[in-house]
C-alpha cells in the first residue's frame, strides 16, 4: 500500500476513479476542485464559480485519541448496539493511494478493520446524525456538518448516494465510492478503500458511535477519508475549514453564513425553525478564544462547530436551541444523558455563537422568493432617501432569504433592463413579514430616479421584480412645512449628553459632525461592563401643533433584537417633568450605515417634549461594534 503526498494544486491533476461502478479506464482523469479549493486559492480554474460567504473555523479535535473500552468490550459511556451484520469480505478491495494522515499520527497504522459500510442492524442502511463521532483531528466543521445533512435526509437522498460500495463481478466489495458535489455543484465520486488510520487497532478519526469491539461501521471514516483525499490529505482538512463548503459538497446546494449578531432574536428562531422544517442543514460554531467570551463552566469550546437541531418552545419561556456537539458528548450540566445532544437558551446561544450556517436542501431548490410588491419612500429629504418594504422570503414567503439586489435608475426599469441600474448597499433579508427599511443617497441629477428590488435565494432562485418605486424631488413626510434640523455642526445644539454619547467627527451625514455612542480610542462601546447611554433633545414646544413627525440619521453596529444591546427613542412630556419617558421607536437589527428613520408624534402634538436617544447593552457581552451614531434630526410641526 503506497501513501501519496497530496496538495490541493495537484489533486485536481491526478487520475481519479470517478465511476461508483463498473471499469476504472472508463472513469474521467481528473477530480474536480471543491469550493474550498477555490476560496483559499490553490486552484483558479477559467470559468470559476461563486464562491459565498462562509466563517473559518479552526476547529478543536476530541480530547482522547482512541476509545475506551469496558470489561465487556463496550465503549465507555455510550454502548452502542452490538454489531448486527457480518463482516465484509475484503478479499478483492482494490488498494488505493491513501490520503497522508497528520504529522503526529505518521507512526500509526493505515490498516482495514473487521466491519462494513454499515453495521447492519436494520434492513435499510441508514447514516443517523447522532452515529457521527468527531476523532482526533481538529475537523469538526466536516463532521457538524455531515451530522446535520444526516439529519436533514428526511427522504434519504443524502444517505443513498453518499457512499456506495463498489462491486466486482461475483459481487465481492472492491472498493467504495464517496460522491461528493464540485464547486459549481455537479457530482463526482471519490475512490477509497477499506484502510483507515489506526491506533491500537481502532479508528483515530472520525467514526461511527455503532462501531464496538465486535465491527465496525466504516461510513462516516469513509466519508472523511475520502474529502482528505479529494483536498490533498488529513493535514489539509484536520486545521479547520467552512461548515458551509461541506454542505454543498455534500447536498450540491449552495450555504448561506449569517453572524448570530446581524440577526434579530426573532429572526434566528424562525430561520432555524423554517431551516428544519424544510430538511435543511443547519450548523453553528462559537466564538474564538481571542473574542473575549468566557467559555469556563458551559461545556462548550471555542472555535468548535455544532450541528443545530431545532428550537423548543415553552409557553412563557425563552424559546431553547437544540444543538449536538459532534464529539458525541461533553454538553452543559442538566441536559441528560451526556450524548453530545443538549438545549440552550436562546439568550446564551446568542452569547457563545458567532454564526450560523444555512445549508441547501440536498433535493434541487427550484421555489423562488416571493417578489416584493410594497417598496414604498418614508421620505425623501435633501437628496436622502427612507425606504421601506416587507420581507419575503426564500421559498415564495416561508423561510430566510439570502440576498437582496436593490437598484436605482434615472429611467424606468423592467426585468430586462434592471441589471443595468445602479446596485445599492442593503442589509441581508430579515424573517418573512419584517418591516424592511434602507437608507442611501440620490445620485446626482435632476431626476426622476426609479428604485426596484429583487429576491435571492441560496441556491440563486430569483423573485420576480419588485412593484418599480418613482422618486422625484423632495418627499417630506408633512408636506408644506419647514422643519426643524439639529444637524450638530455648530455645536450640540441643546442635546444634552450622559455615557458614552458624545459630539464626534468619527462619521456623518450631512457635514463632519454626528453624536456617537462609542469610544475614541477603541472604535467600539466596550467598556468591560454594561453600557447605558443617552441623547437629550432640549425642549420642543409642540402646544400649537395638530401633527408632528421626526426623523433622524442612525447607524448602528450593535447586536441585533430588543432583548440586548436596546436602541430607544423615548419621548417625556411636561405633565411628568420630563421624566417620564415611553418609547416610541426601537430599533430590531444593525444597519451597515446611515439609515433615515422615521416616528410620527401626533400623539404628543399640543404639549411640550423632550426626545432621549436611550441606549442599553443589557451586558457586557459583545460590545465590540462601532456602537451608535445619530445625526441630523429634523421636526416637522404642522399647525
């Protein structure tokens, strides 16, 4: 058995076997590369395919390298069935190159075992999410990520081709073939054989929980074995790597990462909700140990990846995420059996997660989003714009977009024609029926101009377009009257200030001057502690007035949802002394800038108000944005 020295420049290169039957000559000679390969860099093929967004993980390996065994010949802690099918007579297995195990494991043995693809136990073979165990190797985005394909396989699509036993003539095994989807999503198989790295005569890396002493099942080491081959060997995939990339190499549909804190609380229990209703993966992985959350006492890691499994929700509870720590085991105290498989809290999963990963349903997506058919202007004030519109969704009005494409034109524009205008900044899609808003600026021209969208899902299905929106001149929200504008460049104007709020030159809208609530010296809000902070407007004397509406700029890099991180408008009247104060604007997700935001106070009109921009963090937790800047406020008074 010889052992190849791969890297990923020079697998794409190799003969491969590609075939999962029949002779290897009529197989193609090359494998093609995998989005991984094509992210870091290592193969550029001429027509290259889109390549997501997606998080590193560096990954954190099981903390023993061999299993346990009792007196009994069982695993330690979880004693699997015993082996139920005969072993596989291995008699006729083609060798193949082996991929090269890690530095440290170059010693041990590369040997086949006694078992078979799969153990046996029932009549249909079946890869169980919670069979899939993590080995000594730091990839535990792979096997997160193989685990909630798994679990997503509800008609068995995953399982059926993922690895298939090669067969000669007489029906005797000659090798096994992994299929596994390319970069651009079409299938290829990888050849492996039968040998898998080994210590004491047992696997090292990843495995089945239905191995024992008695056989083995060899379908999730298989499938490992075979990406380390197709990417140039275990130390290739053993340092970490993208959740979302294994997912499409797996299911052919492309992923979709979105941070925790880009996400409202809302939105990340729908998404996950809409993600497992409809069999598709979900993974999560944590924070790195340089972020400064504190781990000790969670039993969860740093830097690790989880399969999701759901969301549990109680009447008068926070709802709970269900999670599998892909070891098999270790979970926070009080979750049962210690099987890997445990709740958390919606507000601690927001605290030690940094992202979820969103992948395709291994069936070919073909439902596109719902079009967008209210985009409508809040205002349009001094060549600024106030949009808003309600979100859709990824399969017509259920589920989580990917993307949104929002363009602007000086002519109107049709689906033939909508490419050709002007793409602007906008956030990523909100849960199905939140109430969208953007901000940006006119370009420069007399006008009119015409705004559209359109509706991306992850497997790059397109809505129809959008309802086409006619913006000409201004727009305000009262008409024929003249606000009021505290735009900050002359001085605070009256705001008075307490925290971390104060007059800055870090960004603004209309001139050099917004108010911040942030930190100079570190461009964040983090102070170490809870953060509370506040804006006050002087008084507005509203006695006259029959309608009044405000608008201000605001951009906030903050966490999302109302639970943390709270952005308030509150107004006090002076019947309370200005002390009383009730909200009347909060903010739900991060804006990546300046957004024009808007709040109608006809019900304070005829009294006299002061307006408090309140900030609270709730935590010290996650203070690591920008935090939040407000900038030229108008009032608009009709009387």
């Amino acid at each position: 058995m010889s052992r190849s020295v791969l890297s990923l420049t020079t697998v794409v290169g190799l003969t491969a076997l590609l075939a999962a039957c029949g002779d290897p000559a009529d197989a193609p000679d090359v494998l093609r590369p995998s989005l991984t390969m094509i992210r870091i860099g290592d193969v550029e093929p001429v027509d290259p395919p889109v390549v997501p967004d997606d998080h590193y993980l560096p990954g954190i390996q099981i903390k023993s390298e061999d299993y346990e065994y009792d007196e009994t010949g069982r695993r330690r802690g979880w004693p699997p069935p015993p082996f139920a099918g005969e072993p596989e007579d291995l008699s006729r297995m083609r060798q193949q190159d082996d991929p090269l195990p890690l530095e440290k494991h170059v010693s041990y043995d590369y040997l086949a075992g006694s078992g078979r693809l799969f153990d046996g136990e029932s009549e249909e073979d079946t890869l169980s999410f919670d069979d899939i165990e993590q080995g000594a190797i730091g990839d535990c985005y792979l096997v997160a990520a193989l685990s909630a394909a798994a679990y997503a396989d509800a008609d068995g699509s995953v399982r059926d081709g993922l690895v298939r036993a090669q067969f000669d003539s007489d029906g005797y095994v000659t090798g096994y073939a992994v299929r596994f989807y390319d970069a651009w999503g079409d299938p290829q198989d990888v050849i492996v054989d039968a040998d898998l790295v080994r210590k004491n005569g047992r696997p090292t890396y990843a495995r089945s929980l239905d191995t024992d002493s008695d056989g083995e099942e060899w379908v999730v080491s298989l499938f490992e074995k075979a990406y380390a081959e197709w990417h140039g060997g275990y130390q290739d995939i053993g340092d970490g790597g993208w959740a979302g990339d294994v997912l499409q190499a797996v299911t052919g549909s492309t992923a979709t990462y979105k941070p925790v804190a880009r996400l409202s609380d809302s939105t990340v229990v729908r998404t996950i909700e809409d993600a497992v209703a409809d069999n598709r993966p979900v993974v999560a992985g944590t924070f790195g140990e340089e972020d400064g959350v504190d781990y000790s006492g969670t039993k969860i890691y740093a830097w690790h990846a989880y399969t999701v499994l759901g969301v549990k929700r109680t009447e008068g509870e926070e709802p709970k995420i269900t999670l599998r720590n892909p070891w098999g085991e270790v979970e926070p105290p009080g979750n049962g059996p210690d099987d890997g498989i445990f709740d958390l809290p919606l507000s601690d999963f927001r605290r030690l997660y940094q992202g979820l990963t969103f992948g395709g349903s291994a069936r070919q997506d073909t439902t596109a989003p719902d079009a967008v058919d209210d985009l409508a202007a809040v205002a349009v004030v001094e060549g600024r714009v106030s949009l808003t519109f309600t979100a859709t969704g990824d399969d017509r009005d259920e589920g989580l977009a990917a993307t949104y494409d929002l363009r602007i034109a000086a002519s109107p524009m049709d689906e033939a024609s909508f490419y050709e205008a002007e793409q602007l900044a906008i956030g990523s899609p909100q849960a199905p029926g939140t109430a969208e808003q953007v901000g940006f600026a006119l370009p420069e021209g007399q006008g009119p101009f015409y705004v559209a969208v359109r509706v991306e899902d992850e497997a790059g299905n397109l809505s129809p377009l959008s309802n086409v929106l006619k913006l000409e001149g201004d727009a305000p929200p009262v008409d024929g009257v003249e606000p009021t504008l505290f735009d900050f460049e002359g001085g605070a104007q009256g705001f008075e200030t307490e925290g971390l709020f104060h007059r800055s030159n870090l960004s603004a809208v209309s001139g050099q001057y917004a108010f911040w609530m942030g930190k100079e010296s570190t461009l964040d809000f983090n102070t170490g502690d809870r953060v509370q902070a506040s804006l006050t407007s002087p008084i507005l004397d509203l006695r006259g007035a029959t309608s009044v509406y405000l608008m201000w700029e605001s951009l906030l890099d903050v966490e999302p949802g109302t639970s943390r991180d709270k952005a308030q408008l509150q107004v006090a009247t002076q019947s309370g002394d200005f002390e009383d104060w009730t909200t009347v604007w909060e903010k739900d997700a991060p804006t990546e800038d300046f957004v024009l935001q808007g709040v109608g106070l006809d019900a304070y009109a005829g009294t006299q108000v002061r307006l408090r921009f309140a900030f609270d963090s709730v935590d010290s937790n996650n203070n690591t944005g920008i935090g939040w800047l407000v900038d030229d406020v108008w009032v608009w008074v009709e009387e």
